[in-house]
C-alpha cells in the first residue's frame, strides 16, 4: 500500500508536468502563489483538475470492480462487462437528445438510474432457469444487455448531428477538459459509493464462503448484496456521468490487486483504489504523450491495456468462480 501511495505521488507530478505543451517544476512551484503570467503555468493549472478526476474515476472503478467480483464470485464482473456503464450511457445520451438536459447535477441522477436498472435486468435475466445466476449466466447476460444498450444509445445519437459529435467523444471516455465544477457535483456520489463499498469489504469474504455459510453466520446475504450493489452503482453512474463509459479498469485492477495479497477484500478493495487511480492517471499521462501535441482518450488507452488482460483472465479461470 505504502508502494502504492508513493507511486501515485509521482504520477501526480508527471500528470501535472507532462502534456501537450512540456513544463518544468519551476512552472508548478510558481502556480502555488497564484501566478499564471505564461503558458506554461496556465497549461499547469488546467491539469490540476483533470488530475483529480483521473484519482477520482481511478479509484471509483477499481473498487466498484473490486465489489462487483465479490458480490457476483465472477473474476469477470466489471461495470463495463455486467452493462452497468452501458445503462448509464443510455440513460444520460436519452436525457440529452430528448429531455435537453445540460445541468451536470442531473446526469448524475439519471447515469445512477440507468446504471441501477442495467443491473437488475442483467440479474434477472441471469436468474432465469434452473441453478440461478450462476457467474457464467452472468457474464453472459452481461455482455448481451451491455450489446443491447449500446445499440440503443447508437440509434438514438445517429439521427442527432446536433449533438453527435459531442456524445460520440463522451462515449469513449475520457479526463481531458475536466472542471472543478464538473468534478464537485459527483464528489458526494463517489464518496459515498467508497463508504459503503469499504464498509462491505469484510461481508464480501462472507458472500466468498456461500450463501448458506454467509447465512450461517448470522449474516442477512440479501441486505449484503444490495449495499454492495448500491456502494458500485453509485461509483459507476457518478463517474460515468462525468467521464464517460472507461472500460477495464473495473476488471484488471482488482484481479491484480488479489493475485499480491490473496482474496481478503478488506485489502482488495482499498488497495483497488489506489491501483485505479495510479491505472487511470498513468494511462491519462500515456495518452498524452504517444499522440503528442494531440492525444488519447483515456478509454482507448485502457481498452488496450484491459483486453489483453481479459483473455488472459478467461485462459486462466476458464469462467469458472471465484
């Protein structure tokens, strides 16, 4: 953990560093008296937001992964896999193309309700059959509702040029032009999200022994499973609200974090949100560098990193249980 937070320290700096246009220490040490007479310590001030939010969205999506896989006992739970990301996608474009909702409070509200309705769907439609929602039922649900709403929300954008090309760099998720005023109204949503997610860590190793041996020990499984799915919800839809849909960190971060300190979600899930957020700032940081003066939407850079990871997670479960 201590590794982790001093890694993080120094991704901090190189994000504030490290972009477009190059500055030096000097230019930061300037910009904490105020000063913003260059470029340079302009260039430096618009990254300090755009650096909290890649924290922020880093952490987010490595613990509601981290609960995720707990909750479902499935090494390929993620928002991203189960629908969830994709709900809350829909339910904001809906409310952009159709109601003209432009207010950041109110994309909040509504990627929440679309994240939480995706994951009942995906639960029902799971359950459905003899054995319940096993994690394969799940998966599979998962990747089937996630295709359905992303067919969706590309059908409602299409007829839309007004707004297509804005939704469309949404879509693919991303930090870049981050505000502190975008970033402020999803801070109650996350934090909360990691309260309730952090407070669940112990019960997740509970949920990890069965449900009838989670029963047996005087735990309530139903009330378990829907704070942690509250505690995830509420992390997926305020960041996605923000961000857009960022795929793969839900899934590789808290796969990586179990395979150092074993399956003990009280270190999973905060060691998940350090991993995330150094995940999420170092690929935010690739991004900028590899297309330099231009660059790459955090998505893409963490869809490359995450799809390999993937297969190889699939190669190496064979879909089977945690």
């Amino acid at each position: 953990m201590l590794g982790l937070v001093l890694a993080l320290g120094a991704v901090v700096v190189l994000s504030v560093m490290f972009g477009a246009r190059a500055t030096s220490w000097s230019d930061i040490i300037r910009l904490l008296d105020g000063s913003l007479d260059t470029m340079a310590e302009a260039a430096v001030a618009s990254r300090l937001p755009r650096t909290l939010l890649a924290i922020m969205a880093g952490a987010a999506l490595g613990v509601s992964g981290a609960a995720m896989q707990g909750l479902t006992r499935n090494p390929l739970a993620d928002p991203g896999l189960l629908g969830v990301n994709a709900g809350a996608a829909l339910a904001v474009v809906i409310g952009i193309a159709w109601f003209s909702i432009e207010q950041a409070s109110d994309y909040l509200w509504l990627a929440i309700v679309g994240a939480g309705a995706s994951a009942v769907v995906v639960y029902l439609i799971a359950s459905l059959g003899r054995g319940g929602a096993t994690p394969l039922r799940l998966a599979l649900s998962g990747a089937v509702v996630s295709a359905a709403l992303s067919s969706l929300t590309s059908a409602i954008i299409l007829p839309r040029a007004d707004i297509g090309g804005l939704i469309q760099s949404w879509l693919i998720g991303g930090v870049g032009g981050a505000t502190l005023d975008q970033i402020t109204p999803a801070l109650p949503f996350v934090i909360s999200g990691l309260l309730i997610c952090g407070l669940s860590a112990r019960k997740l190793n509970m949920l990890a022994l069965g449900d009838d041996m989670a029963s047996g020990l005087g735990e309530r499984v139903a009330f378990m499973r829907l704070m942690t799915a509250l505690g995830a919800i509420l992390l997926c839809g305020g960041i996605t609200a923000v961000c857009g849909p960022i795929a793969f960190v839900g899934l590789v971060v808290p796969h990586v974090c179990r395979l150092v300190v074993g399956s003990d979600y009280r270190w999973v899930v905060p060691l998940s949100a350090l991993a995330g957020a150094l995940l999420l700032t170092s690929a935010d940081i690739a991004g900028r560098l590899i297309a330099r003066p231009a660059e790459l939407d955090v998505g893409i850079m963490t869809a490359l990193v995450g799809a390999p990871v993937f297969l190889w997670i699939v190669r190496r479960h064979k879909v089977k249980s945690l």
